[in-house]
C-alpha cells in the first residue's frame, strides 16, 4: 500500500457529460480540484467541478493553452474527439494522462483497438472490415454477409451505429455512420452480425500497484446502438465470468496505465467474444450509483490516484433505464419526478443536459429488488414517469 499519496490532486476532464459529471462528484469527496473542459458551455460536469473551460479538443492549440493555464496532475480523457496526439506531449512532460497517453489513442479509434485485439493479442472478435467510401462499404458488406453492423470508427454512446439487413440498406447505414462520426474520421467498421444470448459490460479496474480487479458482470440492452437499460448481475455462467476476466485482463494489460475499463462482451452459447473498450467508466456502469458499495466513478478516482480498493460488494439485483428527450427544446423542465420516487429503493439522477433532442440522454432510473427481472421493471417504469417538456 502506498501511505505517501497526498491529496489534494488538480484533475482535468476532458469531456464533460453525465459520467464526468459523476466522476466529479466522486473527485470532490476526496477534496479534489477539477477542471472540467467540452466543447459547450454549462456541460454536466461543469456544473459541479471547480472551473470550468470550453474549447475544442480537436484543436492542438487550445488543448496547449487550457494545460498550460491549469498544470493538472492528471488529464482524464472522458470522449473520443480529442487531439490524441497532445496527449503523448503532455505525458512526456510529466502530467499523467489516463490510462495512458497511448491506450487513449488507441481506443479513440474502433479500427486500432479491434486490431490490437484480435491480429496481436489472438482474442476472438467479431468478424470485421473497414471501408472509407460507400462503394468500399458495399463490397465489404458482401464479404461479411447480412445482416451485418455499420459503425463510425470513432463514436461514443452508439451515435451513427445501424444494423444493416440487405443490400438496399447500405446507403442509408453509410450516410447514417458519417453523420455520427466524431473526429477527422470518415471512415467505417462493419462486423458480423452476432446472435448473441446476452451482451455485457465487464468492468475492470486496473490498478498502478495491485492486481486487476473486476465488478460483477453487467448485462445491457440496446436500441439505434446505444444502451437502453442495464442490470447487475448478468446472468452468464461462472465459466464465462472468467473466460471474460482473462480477455480483459490481455487486453488492459497491454494497454497499461490505471483506471477503469468497460469491456463489452457478447455472450454466445458457447462462446465469449471480445466487442468493444472504452478505457473509462462505461454509461451501462451507471447501475453501480445503486448496486454496489463502491461505484464505478469511486472505483476509477480510486484507480487514479493509486488509493486502495480492498473490496466490491455487490449489493443484489439492481438496474438502470434511461430517460431519453422525445423533441427538440431549448429549455428543459421535468416531470413526474416525485411519481417515479414514490416506490421503494428506485433512485433519478438527472443530467442537467441544457438542450434536449430526440433521443439524447437526459437522466436515469436506478432500481434495486429481489430479482433482476423486477428490478429491470422497477427501473423502466420508474424511467417512463418522467416527462422532459419546456420550461
């Protein structure tokens, strides 16, 4: 154990949604200065971090300048459309970034973290190609076959992400993946369509001086690729749980560095396939703010900051439902927050989100009960009670 660590510690996000928002708020517990950066004003984590900067973090120059005004401790990348390669330049100056400067780079990109997967590290992965035209895509998804998946190479939360049916559908996926692209990238991964049993998020903790360590494994469902509710504990076999712990560990030991992962998983009959890495902590992790003793931003600040983890209790069958905007506002006022709060052991945490739009993200329902399957249903009818309209 390391009893030298000293806090306070200056921390700068890089990205300021809903999980920067709750790794925040953990930070601050410990007494922490964080500096929360986006690329628009009042963000979620803006609105509970010490100061706040916004720029854009595909510009080398106002990356430069924000750090060079701050001088943080540790930049903690929380999005994918950041100038990866400043952050190599400000590792070498000593600021740790998390993980690390490179693991960051290589899991902006879909391309470069399936590659580092499956040709280096030997792990089964969907089959995939890339294409960075739509003729390049339309031949590409003959050889994987249909239905197949389309995605931007560098995205976050599901955004440009399409299941592709026939061959009639490819256009619409290509232009659907370009718009949902972040970044310089214009480029796309379409995989093999998986008929999986469950799919899973494994969060895995890795730590600078102490072994990997991972939650009980979370299962999700998704919708236009993006996560619609979760639950703790998936339903998978012991055997799974550890064929599962084995590829994470591969995969985050090679990456190195320290904080958490969410590792996605797809859970066949017989097989455990290696989907995605994000290398922070994961939306369908929000279930731990109700499940666990320590959540998945405590266990990351933790990881951080070299503190001790000496045990996660998972605390039983607990789930999350988002609650998504259905219109366009500029200006946004909740309700029915009192109704979905009236049933035992269901929790709302609201985003602070300042616009709304079909579909985004605004907060979620938390839930805990006897069994999965009734906390899944405490949490969605808690979540469907909610009603975004105009202030």
């Amino acid at each position: 154990m390391n009893t030298s660590i000293k806090l306070p510690k200056k921390l700068m996000l890089l990205g300021s949604g809903e999980l920067g928002k709750e790794f925040v708020i953990a930070a601050q517990r410990l007494g922490n200065y964080i500096i929360a950066v986006d690329r628009y004003e009042s963000a979620p984590a803006m609105q509970v971090a010490d100061v706040c900067e916004v720029i854009s973090m595909l510009s080398a120059d106002d990356l430069e300048a924000v750090v060079n005004k701050h001088k943080p401790d540790f930049i903690i990348p929380e999005i994918e459309a950041i100038r990866t390669e400043k952050l190599v330049e400000f590792e070498q100056r000593g600021i740790t970034v998390i993980p690390t400067a490179a693991a960051t780079n290589y899991t902006m990109n879909r391309d470069r973290i399936r590659e580092l997967a499956h040709t280096k590290l030997g792990v089964r992965t969907a089959k995939y190609a890339y294409a960075s035209t739509l003729e390049e895509l339309i031949a590409v998804s003959d050889t994987i076959g249909f239905p197949n998946v389309v995605k931007p190479v560098m995205s976050s939360s599901g955004k440009g992400q399409s299941v592709v049916n026939d061959r009639i559908d490819v256009e619409k996926a290509w232009n659907y993946a370009i718009a949902g692209s972040r970044g310089d990238s214009q480029k796309v991964i379409v995989e093999e369509f998986i008929d999986f049993d469950i799919e899973i998020t494994l969060l895995t903790i890795k730590q600078w001086q102490a072994p990997t360590i991972y939650c009980v494994p979370i299962g999700h469902r998704q919708e236009r690729g993006d996560y619609q509710e979760s639950w703790q504990p998936a339903d998978i076999s012991e055997d799974k749980v550890t064929a599962a712990q084995e590829i994470a560990r591969k995969v985050t030991d090679e990456l190195g560095g320290a904080g958490i992962f969410g590792v996605e998983f797809f859970i066949t009959k017989d097989e455990v396939i290696f989907s995605e890495l994000s290398p922070r902590p994961h939306d369908t992790g929000m279930v731990t703010l109700i499940s666990q003793n320590l959540n998945e931003f405590e266990l990351h600040l933790r990881a951080i900051l070299g503190l001790p983890i000496p045990n996660i209790e998972q605390l039983g069958a607990s789930a999350s439902a988002v609650i998504l905007a259905s219109e366009k506002s500029e200006s946004v006022c909740f309700e029915g927050v009192a109704e979905a709060l009236s049933e035992p052991d269901v929790d709302i945490k609201l985003f602070g989100k300042p616009t709304a739009h079909p579909y985004r993200r605004m907060g979620v329902a938390l839930a805990k009960a006897d069994n999965v399957q009734d906390a899944r249903a405490k949490a969605m009818k808690a979540a469907r009670s909610i009603k975004i309209t105009d202030i």
